[in-house]
C-alpha cells in the first residue's frame, strides 16, 4: 500500500461531520452566546488534578483586556469539588454578565457540536480524551507540558503554563488579535 493511501487515526477516535455555520449560530444562540464571543471550551470529568478553578483564573485575567472570552465547561464534578467551582463560578459571573456556562456530560455527538461552536480548547491539568475531539474541531488547543500531553503542545506559545496565568493570557490574546497566526496555528 502507497504511503498517501494510508490515514493514521488516533486510538479511540472517530471522524464526524462538523456542523454548518447556520448550525453554529443557532447552538451559541441556544447557550446565549454572541457570534462574536470567543468560547473557550472544555470537558471531562472535572477534579483537582484537570485545574478547572485554574482556567477560571485564567478568564478572569483575559476578560481584563477582552470582555468577548466566554468559558464553556461541559462534564461533572464530585460534590466537593462542584461546590468549590460553583462558588468561583456564580462570583465571576455576577463580576462580568454570564461568562461562565457549565452543562452536564453530553452525548458524543452533542459535544461535538459543542467543540464546534467553541474557539480554544484550554486542559490546564490532566486533559481528557476529548482532546482527539478537540482537534479535529478546529479548536486553538492549549495543553500543559505534561508526559501525558508533551507530544501533542507544538510549541511553547500553545502550552497552558501552569501557575503563570499572565504568561498563558499573554500568547491566548496574541493569538485571537492575529489571524493569520491563528490560521498557521490551525494548520500545524
């Protein structure tokens, strides 16, 4: 078999379809999201070690400078843990009008769509399969250096660094201000 023939496909993974324009208006509508906001998306079992409230910080800081940076958080927490974000979560979004928007576990198609309709797709500490997902959505992703994550962080600038929320913010703005870093981004 010719090499160009040959698609390699990462475990557990499973092209889909990714919804049409009209689609996505109507789903970020549904989630009283604006067309110009920029979702950050992220999923999966929620816990100490994946560093939510980290990503909640992060928000925080980026709606600083740009108050379009919406959080979109899709999964479960254990009770102790719920509490403890939706504590953070009600403070900031009565700070800044509804920024933050956590729905339960989804389907695999309904996630989808959800990553569809986000911009950036942010795991501050252990990431979730739905990182493969993420990917083929078309999602700015930003990972942590981590031995779990290290072959999938192309570059310093998409790397979430861990206890340095500036740092991170700092290459997040510059992405959504350039777009053709942002297409050369998306190609790599």
């Amino acid at each position: 078999v010719k090499e160009n023939k040959i698609e390699i496909i990462p475990l557990v993974y499973e092209k889909f379809k990714k919804i049409q324009t009209l689609e996505i208006r109507k789903i970020r509508n549904r989630l009283k999201f604006n067309n110009d906001d920029i979702i950050i998306f992220n999923s999966g079992k929620m816990n100490e070690d994946k560093k939510i409230l980290d990503l909640i910080e992060l928000l925080e800081f980026l709606l600083r400078y740009n108050k379009k940076f919406k959080l979109l958080l899709v999964g479960e927490a254990s009770s102790e843990y719920s509490f403890k974000l939706k504590k953070k979560i009600i403070s900031l979004n009565s700070k800044f009008k509804n920024v933050i928007t956590w729905i339960g576990l989804q389907k695999i198609n309904t996630l989808r769509n959800l990553m569809c309709i986000s911009d950036i797709a942010i795991w501050p500490g252990i990431p979730s399969i739905s990182i493969q997902e993420a990917i083929y959505s078309n999602n700015i992703l930003f990972l942590p250096k981590t031995s779990a994550s290290y072959h999938l962080v192309n570059s310093e600038f998409l790397t979430f660094h861990n206890n340095n929320v500036f740092r991170t913010s700092q290459n997040l703005l510059s992405i959504i201000k350039s777009k053709d870093l942002k297409k050369n981004i998306m190609t790599k």
